[in-house]
C-alpha cells in the first residue's frame, strides 16, 4: 500500500511539473514570440491542456477576475501541494507505522 502510495505521489509531482511548464508556455505564447498554433509546438500544447483544462475549468468559477492575470493555476497548485502533503503524506506515515 505504501508503494502505490509513493507512485501517487510521484504522479503529483509530475503533474506539478506539468502545471509549470503550461504557465511558462502560456507567458511565452502571450509575448507573441510562438503561436500556440504553430505545427512545431501544437501536439505539447494539446497534450498540456488535456491534462491540465479539466481541473483548471472546475476551479475557474471560483476564482476572482484578475483580468491579464490567470490564478487558476496557482490554485490548482495548492490542491495538488495539499493532496500530495497533508492527505497523501498522512496516509504512507499511517500505513508505514503498521
């Protein structure tokens, strides 16, 4: 149990790297410098959203209108830090000290 555990951990983290770099794609698509269109980089984007815009769409009704500004990553970032350090970190310790 505390192996799967881990590996959900370790998917967190790795959605957390996700949720970087589609902030970071999204400042370079708003500079001009890229077209989230172009050929070359129209498969990675797709790929980001589709894992990231489900959660991202439920969260966004919540979050105030801070109009350049897109929290809603940030937020997301917070459930997923809360997920992987309060709820799953609890659990491998409870399971751990059996």
């Amino acid at each position: 149990m505390v192996r799967f555990l881990v590996f959900l951990q370790q998917i967190l983290h790795l959605y957390q790297i996700v949720l970087i770099v589609s902030v970071v794609m999204s400042w370079i698509f708003a500079s001009g410098r890229i077209s989230r269109f172009d050929a070359r980089v129209r498969p990675i984007v797709q790929a980001i959203d589709a894992v990231t815009e489900p959660f991202l769409r439920r969260i966004r009704p919540w979050m105030p209108n801070t109009a350049p500004l897109d929290l809603t990553p940030l937020a997301l970032w917070f459930i997923v830090m809360f997920i992987d350090s309060v709820i799953l970190g609890n659990l491998i310790e409870l399971f751990a000290g059996m």
